[in-house]
C-alpha cells in the first residue's frame, strides 16, 4: 500500500514537472496569439528545428552543450522573426484562416527540410545524467532541470513584458493596435520583436526537450497538438489560462499513464479536453 | 507652425475632405467646430497620418509631414490625444504614461512628475488599469499620456465628448490651463459654446470644407454657427 | 455548360475501355476518391467553418469498416451506416458547443485539430485490435479465384472500383451543388459576414451550421470507407491525424474551394505534383525523401500569400474579368467619331 501511494506520488511529482515545461512551450503560442492574433500550427516544427540546432551544435561540432542551448534559441528566435516577416506579414490583413494555413505550409516544409536534412532516423543528444532520489522515488535529473528553466523563462517573459519599454508596447498592442503610432511606435516592429520572442520561448522549449526525448523530423506531429490544446483549454491568448491548463493537463496525462497504459493517459486528457469545449468552449480562463 | 494646405482625405471611396486650408500659430489655441459628420476627426488623423492624405500638404515647422511614417509623427513635435479617449483598458495608468513616453524615455521621470502635478487624481489611481477610471479621469489620463512626449503641438480629437457637463467644465479649463502652459492646441469639438471661450482663433467646417474661419469670439457672436449647425 | 458537363463525364466513363494500364486507372481512382474528400470538405470549409480535423471522419470511416469486418465478420453494408452515424455523432459533440458558443476560425480550427488527433490516439492506444501504427488490412473475401465480393465490398478488378468511385464522386458534386443552392448556404454566407446581424433577423446560425457539418462529415467517412475497401491498407498517420487533415485544406484551397469543381482540380494538382515529381527525379525522388512534402508546403505558402481563391477560382475570375473588359468595349461608344 505504501509502495502504491510512493508511485502515485511520483507520477504527480512528475505531472507537476511535465505541466512547467508545457507551460513555457504554451506560453510562447499563446504571445503571438494574443498579440499579433496568429496562430502558428507549425510551432511544433519550429521547435524540432531547435533541436536540431542543439544536437548538430554539439554532437557535430563539439560545442559545449550551454553554447549550443543559446545559439539553438538564438536559431528560433530569428527563424520566427523571419517567418512573420516573410510568410505572414503578407497575409496579415487577409482572412484570419490564411494565415494559419500560410503556417501549416510552413509545417510541411519545416518537416521536408529536416527529413532532407537529417534523415528520417531518430537521434538523441545522449546527455545522461543520474535520476535524483527522493526517498523511495525516483525523478529524472533532466525533467527536473528542465522545470526550473521553464519556470526561469516563464518568469524572464514576465518581467520584460511588464519592466520593459518593448514589453509594455507588446501588451499595449494587443489592446489597441490602431493607435500604436500616435506613440512613436511601429506595430511591425512590435509583431517582429514579439515572433522573436515567440520564437526564443520555442527555442527555449527545444533546448529542455531534447536533453529527454529523441529527434525526429515528425515529432513536432506528437507534442504540437498537445501544445494547441492546452492554450485552447486555458483560453487561446490567455499566458495565466495556458499556464493553469498545462499543469492540469500534465496532470491527467501523467497519473491517467500511471493508472492505465501511458498512451490511455494522452487519451484521457484529450477526453478532458473534448468535455471542458463542451462545457466552456472559450476555455477556462477564455474571455465570453 | 502648422500649415495645412489644400487637404483632401477619406476612407476608400468615401471622401471627407476637400481641398481643406488651416494654419496653427506657435503658441495659439485653435479649434475647429462643425457638426456630426463635417469630417473633424478625419482632419486631425490626417494631420497625425493615421489616414494618407489623397491630396494637399501638412507641414509642421516647414518639414513636410506628406512622406512621413504614422509612427515618426510624434517625433515632429505633434501629438494625438484620439476620439473616445483610446487608453490602454488593461494596463495601468502609469503604463498608459509610459507608453505615451515610448518616443522619451529619458525624460520619462521628470514628465511624469509633471504630469501627477497637473492632474493629482491620476497619481492616485496610478496603478489602476485604466478602463476602471470614470470617463473624465479617462480624459485626463489621455491627455496626460499625449503630454508625455513633450509635444509642441497637441491635436485633441472632440475631449468633452460623452462626459457629463459638470465634467466637460473642468476638461474645458484643463485645456485652458495647457495652453497657458505654453502648448499650442489644435482642438476639435462639436460643443461649441465652450469651446470658443478657450480658444484664440476657429475654423467652420462643414461637410469637409471650411466654411468661415476667424478670431472665436467674432465666430461665437456671428450667426453663421447657428446656420450650419441647424442646416440652413 | 451542362452539355459540356455532360460530355465531359461521358468521356470520363468510357476511360476504363481505352486499354489504360493498371497504375495509370489507380492514379485516376485515387485522384476522384481524393477530389470527392476535398469536395467533402469545401462544404464546410467554403462556409468559413474551416476544419482541421477532418481526418478525424475519415479515419473513423476507415477504421470503422476494416474492425467491423475483422473482427465480427460485419459487412462493409453494415459497418459503413454504422461508421457514418459515428461520425455524425462526434460531429454533433463537438460541433453543437462551437456553434451555440459562436467558436469561430483559429478556436474553431484548433478545436477541429484537437479532435482529427484524439481519433488518431485513441485508434493507436487501441491497438490490440486496430494494429496501432502498423496499420490493419482488411480480411480477404476474395478466396478461390473470386474476383468479387459485393457482401464484402471487395473487388479486385480496378475497372469496377473506377465506376464506384467515379460514381460517388458525381454524388459528392451533386450534393455540393444542392447544399449551394440551399437557403442553409445564403444563411451561411450571412452568418459568415456578421453573425450577429443574421442571428438578429432569425437564421438559426446554430442549426445551420449543424446541418452542413453533418453533411461534410457524413461524406466524408464515407470517403474513409472507401479508401479502406480500395487500398485494402489503412494506417492511423494516414487516414487520421493533422497530416491528412491538412492535405485536405490545401487541396481544396489549391484547387479553390468556391467553385464545385475546385477541390477536383487541386485533387489534380496534388496528384501531378507528386507524380511529376517521381517522374523528374526518377531515383533521386528515393533519395530525397520528402521532397514532394517541401514542394507541397512551399506551394501552399505561396498560394495562400498569392493566389488565395484557387487554380480554378484564379482562372474564373481571370475569365470573367476578360469578359467584362470585352463586353465594354463593345458597347460602348468609340472614340474616333465613328457613330
């Protein structure tokens, strides 16, 4: 019975951990949202690509694995600022479904580009590190890594979008887009500045998920809908609502994994996700 | 120091001025009147390059505004205090300043102790977002947020508008005490008694053209108001 | 245009007696059952409810059939209404609460998405008897030289599949241009423009909506049921799941989903694009994995930025802009004197 309670515990242990690393990967979607009012279906892959960048920076070319962390974040960031200059921008005042479609050619095209690249084998970073005990669990070093950074970067997100000039502009922006330049501000240099940032976050992201799982050219097809759900749960643009729905949805997926099969955990939380559309579909913070 | 020359400017196919001239003098308190629809505020977005211009000159200070990017106005010394007020609703009041200071950061501090000295109330409600305010601290707080940038000019798009009268007598002696302070005003209403005992000079404009123009207490005395506001 | 049309399909038929090797008439099925998905798909999709989850009916379509027929011995017949009604439910799960909620375009499609995804788990997690990621074949009914089986919807001649499906697809267009003349569409095309507005003067946005999402979903998975009896290979990646749901999109908007026959078109284009592209890089097309995928997504990005109505809806409008500058030019009076 003890031995029961120990693994229930760790399987939330490990939900909390999951729900800070889905946050920091919400959180960036959910600033280009709420902010230049664009989803980017292809956030996944940009994400990939981010891997990527890290496991050839450093298994390739032997940078140290820090070094190779920032230049991957460094990679996103400017890749999303490209493709909003370039892919979005020019749609931006079209249907709002042209630019998520503009996008999901982009997935088609991140994807190739990686297959092309990379092949279709899977690579893994091969960073081993000791699990931390905790009396009788037993918690992945990585993950626990991992959270802190999220946590790091969620709050580094807080901080320059409230102490900051450009932070400010960003929040301001998404209130009242028409007036910007009565400010001396321009809105396209706000929507650049905010895709990199949206971008960096992604980067961020990649740099914690490839010390855990293994890169392929098509994963971004496994956590990418994850990463829709939860910011639709928690209210598309709302970063508090993606956080609280991403820890409720780790939730789900870990202990509903740790009751059943781990893929019945994904199911359950999906289902979850089908029932709160059913009842609020703006999403638990979303605004009505 | 503004010239307005010959301006024609509209939404698309609908054109809403035609061929309009005015000039503002350093220092003066201009305003123009006319009733709903004459084309008041297209003339101030005009001037502000919020909309292009299809037609005429803007000049500030002799520097042609026509080429100039929406958001490198505020640079030229003009700033925009826009119809209904168009504060930031989810920030706070302070952040409202703030982002009327965007184009001055390093006189942030000092524009800001300025600006809580001319309106104490907004120093209260500082950090309160800015749609919980009543609509004449909204006002206020919206013209601060304009003041912020240190303009030589201030464009103020109908401020009495949708406020209660007891109100629109403070913002009226608010603007009065700008202009003492040395800004130059260009002020667009539709409440004209008011308006006229603030201002030096006005301009009648109707269905986007000026009809008369002159010193404000010859416009308030001559029946012309009456006859364009009534339609006769 | 209808004696056009006529011919047209007449000539279409006759296509099976003109000798055309066994791959040519596989890639002319594909191409139909594809355009009739597409077609399927711009009922909706024209409307501006644009789903990204229909992978989600078509792989219920799928799935449906192959499970009913290998593991209780149930007909195609039975397991196709069966699979139709699935579908129709999921459709009315998830589209009553968007439509009663006014959960419209990103929301709408990131919802669409969540479900084509859930139905692609829940068919993986499933797989002591779907068979998960490698996929499920349905049993033969074609034993001792029987070449068909109708109880089974098995035919191994391709010649009678072409009929079938050349047949639904006609279907699928005659529904298209049903649903376009309804008022349900007028009301939608209010809908889509100010909702508000149109809910005011007493269009029922709710069940309007409702009713063409049944209609697209119900289609659908019936294209689900026969790319499964057809390919007689069905894998969850690619019946199911964002993939697909988005190759539908772009085929629709390829081809330019205002116009009937504009899903077909792009279903033509898809299929060229992929075939030409074998065709060009012969062996490099194995080396380079992936390569029709980069062409795809590079087109889509450079349609949607540049020709956002279509192929077809592109040259319509080119036409009927010619037209107009001719028709101007002859009725109106010239210049030269000449009365």
């Amino acid at each position: 019975m003890e031995i029961f309670d120990i693994f229930l515990l760790e399987a939330v242990v490990n939900g909390i951990l999951l729900g800070g690393l889905l946050a920091l990967l919400s959180l960036g979607l959910n600033l280009i949202f709420g902010v230049i009012d664009v989803v980017w279906i292809c956030y996944a892959e940009l994400i990939m690509i981010g891997m990527y960048t890290v496991f050839v920076l450093h298994t390739q070319y032997g940078w140290p694995l820090v070094a190779a962390m920032a230049a991957g974040v460094g990679v996103v960031a400017a890749l999303g600022a490209a493709m909003h200059q370039f892919v979005i921008r020019p749609v931006l005042a079209a249907e709002p479904i042209n630019q998520l479609l503009v996008t999901g050619g982009m997935l088609f095209l991140l994807q190739a580009a990686a297959t092309l690249a990379f092949g279709i084998d899977f690579r893994n970073l091969g960073v081993r590190m000791t699990p931390i005990v905790v009396g009788e669990m037993s918690i992945s070093a990585p993950r626990v890594i991992a959270f802190a950074a999220a946590l790091a970067g969620v709050a580094a997100t807080w901080l320059l979008l409230t102490r900051t000039y450009i932070g400010t502009a960003i929040r301001a922006i998404s209130q009242d887009r028409a007036i910007m330049p009565l400010m001396g501000v321009n809105p396209d240099r706000v929507f650049l500045v905010t895709s990199a940032l949206g971008g960096a976050l992604a980067g961020l992201g990649a740099c914690l998920l490839v010390l855990q799982y293994d890169i392929h050219p098509a994963i971004g097809l496994t956590f990418g809908p994850i990463v829709f759900l939860i910011c639709v749960l928690g209210g598309l643009g709302n970063m508090l609502g993606g956080l609280v729905a991403s820890f409720i949805f780790a939730q789900f997926i870990s202990v509903g994994g740790f009751f059943l099969h781990i893929e019945w955990g994904y199911v359950i939380a999906f289902a979850f996700f089908i029932a709160v559309m059913f009842w609020r579909p703006q999403g638990i913070l979303g605004a009505r | 120091m503004l010239a307005v020359s010959n301006l024609s400017a509209g939404y698309g196919s609908f054109q809403a001025l035609f061929g309009v001239t005015l000039e503002v003098r350093a220092g003066e308190a201009v305003a123009v009147i006319g009733p709903n629809g004459a084309g008041k505020t297209t003339l101030l977005r005009a001037i502000s390059k919020l909309i292009e211009a299809s037609a005429g000159e803007i000049t500030m200070e002799g520097t042609r505004l026509n080429e100039l990017p929406a958001h490198e106005v505020i640079g030229r010394g003009i700033a925009h205090v826009p119809e209904n007020r168009r504060l930031f609703p989810r920030l706070t009041v302070e952040e409202n300043l703030r982002m009327g200071a965007f184009s001055a950061r390093r006189k942030f501090a000092e524009r800001l102790r300025f600006a809580y000295g001319l309106f104490p109330r907004l120093e209260e409600r500082r950090d309160q977002p800015a749609g919980t305010l009543s609509g004449g601290e909204q006002q206020m707080c919206a013209i601060a947020r304009a003041l912020m940038s240190g303009p030589k000019l201030l464009l103020l798009d109908e401020p009495s508008a949708g406020l209660a009268p007891v109100v629109v007598q403070s913002i009226f002696a608010l603007v009065k005490r700008i202009c003492a302070e040395g800004y130059t005003v260009l002020i667009v209403e539709q409440n004209v008694q008011q308006v006229l005992k603030v201002v030096d000079r006005a301009y009648l404009l109707e269905t986007g053209r000026i009809r008369s123009s002159g010193a404000a207490a010859t416009l308030a005395a001559s029946g012309e108001i009456q006859r364009s506001y009534l339609g006769l | 245009m209808k004696p056009l049309a006529f011919a047209g399909v007449a000539l279409l038929a006759l296509l099976p007696l003109t000798g055309i090797g066994n791959y040519p008439l596989h890639l002319v099925i594909m191409c139909l059952l594809w355009a009739y998905v597409y077609t399927s798909w711009s009922i909706m999709g024209r409307l501006g409810m644009v789903s990204l989850g229909h992978g989600a009916f078509l792989g219920i379509g799928a799935y449906a059939v192959v499970m009913f027929w290998n593991h209780f011995g149930l007909s195609p017949w039975i397991g196709a209404p069966v699979a139709v009604l699935l579908s129709l439910a999921l459709a009315v799960v998830i589209g009553l609460p968007c439509f009663r909620f006014r959960i419209v375009g990103h929301y709408f499609a990131l919802v669409t998405l969540a479900l084509s995804e859930v139905t692609r788990l829940v068919i993986v997690a499933l797989r002591d008897y779907t068979g998960g990621s490698l996929g499920a074949t349905p049993n033969t009914a074609l034993a001792q030289g029987n070449a068909w089986s109708l109880a089974a919807v098995q035919f191994s001649d391709k010649w009678v599949w072409f009929y079938v499906i050349l047949a639904v697809w006609l279907v699928g267009l005659w529904i298209w241009a049903r649903v376009d003349r309804s008022m349900t569409r007028l009301a939608l095309e209010a809908i889509s423009q100010e909702e508000d507005a149109a809910a005011s003067i007493g269009i029922n946005v709710t069940r309007s909506k409702l009713f063409v999402t049944l209609i697209s979903a119900g289609m659908t998975s019936i294209g689900g049921v026969l790319y499964a009896q057809y390919q007689l290979y069905i894998n969850p990646e690619t019946v199911s799941g964002i993939g697909i749901s988005l190759q539908m999109v772009f085929g629709a908007i390829a081809g330019g989903m205002f116009v009937m026959l504009g899903p077909t078109v792009g279903a033509v284009f898809t299929l060229l694009l992929q075939e030409g592209l074998r065709l060009a890089l012969g062996d490099a097309f194995k080396q380079f994995p992936a390569l029709d995928l980069a062409v795809y997504g590079l087109m889509l990005v450079l349609f949607i930025i540049y020709m956002p109505k279509g192929i077809l809806g592109a040259a319509l409008e080119w036409r009927s802009r010619l037209t107009h500058r001719i028709s101007i030019s002859n009725s109106s009076p010239s210049i030269g004197g000449r009365q």
